[in-house]
C-alpha cells in the first residue's frame, strides 16, 4: 500500500523551488542534530513503545486466561479492555510500520482482516485441539490475531455474554492472545541489541547500516511510513467504508473500537515527527524541519492536532457514522488527507533537500 | 525528478534511436517515464507517472485487491478463498510487490509447485495430472485436506574460484509428502519462487519483433547462446501467442497471469477463469458457493491494471566508477547478450508512461538453457527441461529492501548475487568461467554494477 499523491507533485516542486531555507543552523550541527534524531527515534519511540505493546499483549493474554477460568462479566468486560489496550499499543506502532515488523510479516500475523467466519465456525464446531501451537499451524491467518478474539468477546451484534462464550471459544482465546504474545516479543527482540538488533540498521544510517546506506534513506522510510498510515486510515479504513455505506466493512465493528484504532494510527504517526512517547520526549524530526523551516513545521504540527481532533467531532461509532455523520466523517477524512498531502509533498523534498548524509 | 524525466522522454527522437548513445541519456531511468524514484521498502509499489485521476483510482483499487486476504465462502466480502491453494493473498507471495521468501505452505511462503506429467496437452502445454491439475496446492480450508505438503531440503556444496575465494551454494530437494490421493509414476515437478510484479506494463508492450529479433534458436551466430521465444496457448484469446511472463515464459498477457495466479494460488475465480482450480477433484464437494465467479469483473481488471502500472525504481549510483566498471565488464563477458539493457517499448496511447519508452529491463524475453544445474526438466511449451526465462534484473540491488532478507533465482535457492551468478551454466557456462577468472575486485564490481539496478 502506498499513499499517492501525483497530481500534487508539480505543487511540490514548485513550492520547493520558492520557499527560502533560513539557515539558522550550521551544517554540522544540522548533522549533529540527525544523527540525535535517529538515536531518539530508536531509544524514545520505537523501543518503549515495542516494548509496552509486549507489555499489554501479556496484560491481555492474562485477562483472557482469568476470563477461561473463572467466567463473569466483570472478568469479560477485563478481557474487552485489555484487548483495547493492546489495540492502542499495536495501532501506535503502526505509525512507523518498517523493518521487522514489515520484513516478518508481524501486521498479517496479527491483523488480518476479515475475520473468517466459515472457518472460525468449522473450527469451533470441530475437535481439533486448540493449543498454541494448534492455533499456530492453521492454514490461514484470518483464523489468527486480534479480529477473531473481537468477534469472539463482543459477538456479532456486540451482546456476547461470559456466559454465551463456549468453553472451545475460551481456549482458542487464551491461545490466540498467547499467540500476540509471542508475535509481539519477537517484534519487540527484533528491535532490541540482544535480539535482531534492528535499531543499529537505524542508528547506523549511512555508517555501515546495510540496510540504509545514507541517513537520508533512514529518515525517507520514517517519514514514508509516517505517510503511509495517515492515507490507510484516509483512504482506506475510513474512505471504503464511507464511499460504500457498507458499516460491516470497517475494521473493528464488532467491538466498535473503529475510531480509537484510527485515532491511535495518527498518534503514532504524531509521536515519531514531535518525538515524544509516554511522557518523555527527545530531538524529532520536527526538530529538523524548524531548524530551516519553520512554518512547514508549525503547518505540520498543525495539520497532525487538527486530524486527530477531527475525530472527537463524531460523536457515535464509526459504524454509525458513516450512515448519520456523513459531514464529521468526510472531515475527518478530508483532515488526513490534507496532513498526508503535507507530508508527501512537502515533508518528502525537505528530506531529500536538507538531509544530505 | 518528475519534470527531468518528462523533459528527457520528450526531448527524445523518436523512430530508430542509436541505442548505443548512452551519453544522451539519463542512466538512472530504467523505466523510461515510467520510473520511480522511491529506494524505500515500497519501491516496488509505486504507480507510473502521470496516471489521471481515474486511472490512479483504479489502481488504487487494484492495490487494495492485491493486499487483501481471501476467507471461505459464502462470506459478504472477500470470500471465495480455496478450498486448496498457496496463500491467501497476492501480497502474502509478492512481498511489498517484490520477491519472497522460497518456504512452502506456511503463511508467510512464496514458494510453489507446478506438475505434469510427460507429454503435452492440446495445445502443446503441460500435461495435467488427473486429480491435481498443473499446480500443487499444499494448503487448505480447515476441515479439507491439502493436495500434498511440500518438503525442501539443502544441501551445501563448495564452490572455489581459481583465485582461492570460495562460496557455498545450496541445493534444494523438493519431495511432496502426503498426497491426499497417490501421485502417479513419473510426474514431474517445477519449484516457482513468486517475482517481483513492477515494469510489468512495460514488458507486455515490448514489440514482438524486438524479441524475435533477440532470438536464435539455432546459434547460427556461433557464440553458444541461442535463445528462443516461447509460444503459448492463451485461454482467454484461445490463440496461441508469444510468451512474456512467467518463470519460463509460459504466459501470454498480463491478464491471464493475474488471473491464472488468483485461480491456481488462491481459488478465486474470475471471468477468465470461471472455475476453481479443484473443478473435477474430489474436493469440489467442499466448495458451497458454485454461483458466478469470485471477484467482479472490474476488480480483476483493477488488479491487472495494478502490476501494469507500477513502476520501475531508478538505478542509483550511475555515476560510481566502480559500478561503471562493473557495467562494463557486464558486457565484456557477455552477460548482456542474454540480460539485455535496452530496448524499446510500442505505442500505448492511454498511458504515455509506459507508451514508445526507452527501457532498461536487462532481459531478452526468451528463454534460454540454463544448465543441469537449475533445470527442473519439466517442459513447459516450447521451453524444455533446462529452459529458463532471462529474469529481468531491473530492481535486483533493492531485494533486500523490500524482502527484508533477499532471494534469487526461480526457486529462491540463492541467497546473494554471487551465488545467484555462479549457478547460471548452460549457454551461460562460457560466461561463468569468464567471471570466475575475473580479478576479485572485477567480480566485486559486477555485484557493485547489479547493486545500483
């Protein structure tokens, strides 16, 4: 998937070729100021955030092995929210969607869509075992990750009780949470110098990194990433649904979590370009472009407050909305279009222009 | 970026260009107009330049069709998923549009396997085998069992350059475990790695008399290549045409490769191909939902339209003395007689990006003998046993980037570009040797020239 903005490019040249670099910085700590950049990207937001989602990946399996055992609704209504938890932490980190996660193939493993129902069914109705590692050899990944646990928690129509739940769908439940354990503590390992070590391919842009040769390669996928999801939630999760008036096409509609999944996409995109995560904060990418541009900055910044906030304006589900909220969805989706183009057209060739090492 | 390669296409002189005046062009522009710059992941997944509105929503959706994963029938989207088949999805073989990963059966493989059994069909194509058809599905709905499993071994065998450098390659074993009704004596096999999808608009419009003109089947030319167009029964013309695509040229158009690939691979049907792949096996009880084909008709054009109109990635590095001495020796040892540099794609007048481009795919179209070593001695029309498609190498030095860990050749069996080199025999054994006893820096600078496609 890729976000595709063609028709702006001639605007974009354009608006390069006119806009003036104050360059209030010189160029060695601008080079300096990179390579902090990278380094906090890794040590700020990729590595904390890998490792909460870890975290409530083991909160939620927790919730559902409580859920297995002992059956309430108090226990269903901890496992619902635990499952929100680490949707919150899964769809954050989709805000910089490359390396590991992209190379071994963590998104479909745990975040297929549409959940499969004729399979699920036959599964459920069947007596294969449904042990980890049972769940981990079926053939399809539709059967696996967050969408069936949500068909699973809520039901169809949102009125699953802990007591309408059968004892075979706990199991495949406490063993598909194990499962996002497990895919998630490879993720976070794959970043992690005891592990994969990813974050030195990072951290080594343009020194040695195989798999950036310059820094402006390294800063190109975050920035690309970054654009990437903005135009999935555009475009995609909100636009399909939208255009089609089809509410069984969104992505979370069993739990009606829709809009807290695309709200959490663009936080993750915010937190990589202000650098900040959980309260700390370090040099970002916004550093980078004030440091000759500072109205592109403030534009950005901007643009990223007023996309998320347009979301509050939807005062229903996502379900709902795309039937009795036309004007707030079309806002919404107009407002990440608008930072997307921004960041394609403009955040793109500030990198390839400024970012020379 | 844009701008210069819309100014040097159209600043171009049309008609008999002097292919040979390199100097007056961009080197970088391996697509013509129809190149990318992106070196990210997604540098495979870039649409064509210039597409209007219309058509990049068409390819849009073409996209979305690509990455999105099938599920079993009756289902209110997406459905129609087996009830055998590779993956689940185009996306899940063709890594970010590129290369995958040579496992199979497992979510994550790229890797599949055609049978026959001696002989040819009706129209001169691979015999099918009663009850499993042209492909191996090693995947299956829950509940119905795969046609067979698929089991690949290595082994490692030394390799040494007259110099003293050594390398080891990797030779696979495929056996098929487990089949869900006995295989015949004597059937055949061919392990297919899944390519990368991009420039494949390009490669559709490249004239036929270009690759005629490339071909010699007889090496009436004596310089032990030969090389001959592969010609194919189309099923949606019913005629027989020059073949382009495929890992042995086996297909004729961009449509039947699409649509052949979502019948075969997944079990999604469509109006070129109607029936599912397990049509007159045993498994067809399973399937519920017989009624009209899988995907509407103008998704399958929308993904047809997709990998026609993705782009090719600029070369990087023209400039680099080390990747021009590269190129060179390239040439010297005869490498481009076969990975050809640069031809010329016909008219298309709705897309001028791909339309009369100059272009750099570093392929002959034709398919050649590539030695004992890779063949997999399964004809395939008119290509034999040890007959190989000349595989484009246009994105080959950005494998890693979009596959994570790259692969190469048919089956994925190599794991760098040397080794990838060091397996082509066959009329590309004089080549070998050549590059064996090239000075080590002289080969490092052959990897650095095919690094920069």
């Amino acid at each position: 998937m890729k976000k595709i903005l063609i028709l702006l490019m001639g605007t974009a040249l354009s608006l390069q070729a006119c806009h003036k670099a104050s360059n209030t910085t010189s160029t060695e700590d601008y080079t300096v100021l990179e390579g902090e950049v990278l380094n906090d990207f890794v040590q700020k937001i990729a590595l904390p955030q890998y490792n909460d989602l870890q975290l409530k990946a083991t909160a939620f399996n927790a919730a559902i092995v409580q859920l297995n055992a002992n059956p309430t609704d108090a226990n269903l209504t901890a496992a619902r929210q635990g499952w929100r938890d680490v949707r919150q932490g899964w769809e954050q980190c989709e805000g910089f969607l490359f390396g590991p996660v992209e190379d071994d193939n963590y998104d479909p493993q745990m975040d297929t869509w549409p959940v499969d129902n004729v399979q699920l069914d036959s599964l459920m109705s069947s007596s294969n075992p449904l042990g980890i590692i049972d769940i981990q050899n079926l053939s399809t990944l539709s059967l696996r990750g967050f969408h069936p646990i949500e068909y699973i928690l809520w039901g169809v129509h949102g009125n699953s009780t802990a007591a309408s739940i059968t004892a075979r769908e706990k199991q495949y439940m406490v063993s598909l949470s194990a499962d996002i354990v497990n895919n998630t503590t490879n993720l976070n390992n794959s970043w992690l110098a005891s592990g994969s070590n990813f974050q030195n391919d990072v951290l080594n842009a343009g020194k040695g990194s195989t798999r950036f040769k310059s820094r402006q390669e390294a800063f190109l996928a975050i920035a690309g990433a970054m654009i990437d999801i903005c135009g999935e939630v555009g475009d995609s999760k909100m636009g399909e649904p939208f255009a089609a008036y089809d509410s069984t096409i969104t992505e979370s509609r069993f739990s009606h979590n829709s809009i807290t999944d695309f709200r959490n996409n663009i936080i993750g995109a915010q937190n990589v370009y202000l650098g900040t995560y959980g309260g700390a904060s370090g040099k970002s990418i916004s550093a980078l472009v004030a440091a000759k541009n500072i109205s592109l900055d403030n534009q950005i910044k901007a643009q990223f407050t007023a996309a998320i906030n347009s979301f509050n304006n939807i005062s229903t589900t996502f379900e709902q909305g795309i039937y009795s909220q036309r004007t707030q969805v079309q806002n919404a989706i107009t407002a990440l279009s608008t930072l997307s183009q921004t960041l394609d057209a403009q955040l793109l060739p500030f990198i390839k222009q400024y970012i020379k090492d | 970026m844009c701008l210069l390669v819309v100014c040097c296409t159209q600043c171009r002189k049309a008609g008999n260009a002097v292919l040979s005046n390199d100097d007056a062009y961009d080197a970088r522009l391996s697509g013509g107009a129809a190149t990318t710059f992106d070196i990210s992941s997604l540098s495979f997944s870039s649409p064509i330049p210039g597409l209007s509105g219309w058509d990049l929503h068409v390819h849009e959706l073409g996209d979305k069709i690509f990455e999105q994963s099938f599920v079993a029938a009756p289902a209110p989207i997406y459905g129609g998923l087996g009830p055998v088949f590779n993956n689940v999805s185009c996306v899940s073989c063709h890594h970010n549009d590129g290369a995958g990963i040579p496992t199979a059966g497992l979510v994550n493989s790229s890797l599949l396997i055609r049978l026959s059994l001696p002989g040819s069909d009706l129209h001169g194509g691979p015999l099918p085998i009663p009850g499993y058809g042209g492909q191996l599905q090693d995947v299956a709905l829950f509940g119905t069992q795969p046609e067979a499993k698929v089991n690949i071994t290595y082994t490692e065998e030394p390799f040494t350059f007259p110099d003293g450098e050594t390398l080891s390659l990797r030779k696979p074993t495929y056996t098929l475990t487990n089949p869900y009704t006995p295989l015949p004596a004597g059937y055949l096999t061919s392990p297919r790695m899944a390519p990368p999808v991009f420039g494949l608009g390009l490669l559709e419009l490249i004239p036929e008399a270009t690759i005629r003109s490339f071909a010699d089947p007889y090496d009436a030319d004596k310089d032990g290549i030969s090389g001959k167009a592969n010609y194919v029964y189309n099923p949606y013309t019913q005629k027989t045409e020059l073949g382009r695509f495929g890992l042995k040229a086996n297909t004729a158009s961009l449509l039947v490769q699409v649509t052949a690939a979502m019948q075969q691979d997944m079990g999604i049907t469509s109006y070129v191909f109607p029936q599912k792949s397990v049509y007159g096996q045993a498994q067809w009880s399973s399937v519920k939902d017989t009624k009209g084909t899988d995907l509407p008709d103008s998704l399958v054009n929308a993904v047809k339209f997709y990998v026609q109109s993705l782009a090719v990635p600029a070369r990087r590095d023209v400039t680099d003395p080390v990747v021009k001495h590269g190129e060179a020796l390239f040439a010297q040892i005869q490498c481009a007689s076969c990975h050809k540099p640069t031809m010329y794609t016909d008219v298309n007048v709705t897309l001028p990006a791909l339309s009369h481009q100059r272009i750099h795919p570093y392929t002959d179209m034709l398919v050649h003998d590539m030695g004992a070593g890779l063949a997999d001695n399964r004809p395939d029309y008119l290509a034999d046993g040890t007959e190989w498609r000349t595989s484009p190498l246009w994105g080959i030095g950005l494998f890693q980037k979009t596959n994570g860990t790259p692969y190469y050749l048919h089956d994925g069996r190599a794991r760098n570009l040397k080794e990838a080199i060091i397996w082509h025999g066959g009329e590309a054994a004089n080549s070998i040797t050549q590059f064996t006893k090239l000075p080590r820096a002289d080969r490092e600078a052959i990897i650095t020239f095919l690094q920069s496609l």
